[in-house]
C-alpha cells in the first residue's frame, strides 16, 4: 500500500533553496523516492522549481533519503544553509 503513494520529496535541501537553487554555474539537485510510476510526474514538478530531480528508488529506500537529510544539516553547520547536493556521472 504504501508504494502507491506519491514519493517522497523535498527533504534534502533546506527551504530557503527552494527560491535560488543555483550555485554558481550549477543547479542543484534534488534527492527523492516513492513509487516508479509517480517518478515523472514529481520529477517534472522539481524541474519546474529549477532543480535537478535524482530518483533514488522506492519507499524501501527511506533510510538512505533521511541519512541524507542528516548529512545535508550536518553541512549547512559549516557551510551555511545555501548548500545542496550534486550528483556527478557519467
């Protein structure tokens, strides 16, 4: 049941981000999970923001998206609240 539901989203980044989510030349990215086939529908709701969505997966991986958001206070202690996440691959 609880895969049906939309993903989970917004937990990686500060709220202030949300108004100027560009860091230089880069636009931040935006960590999210929940259920495949609601992924492109909230992807294009956080490209409409001005952020770059990463699907992590399904609910299952909740643990790792609020590590995440542990990792991103711990970050924003030393740098400061405009900091975000960027996903470099190839």
């Amino acid at each position: 049941m609880l895969d049906t539901m939309l993903p989970l989203v917004f937990v990686t980044l500060g709220y202030e981000n949300f108004e100027n989510p560009t860091f230089g030349e880069n636009k931040a990215d935006l960590l999210f999970i929940g259920a495949e086939e609601k992924q492109e529908v909230v992807a294009q709701v956080i490209q409409d923001i001005g952020l770059t969505p990463i699907y992590v997966g399904g609910l299952y991986q909740q643990g790792i998206l609020d590590a995440g958001m542990r990792f991103w206070f711990a970050l924003s202690q030393k740098f400061g609240r405009h900091v975000a996440y960027k996903v470099l691959h190839d």
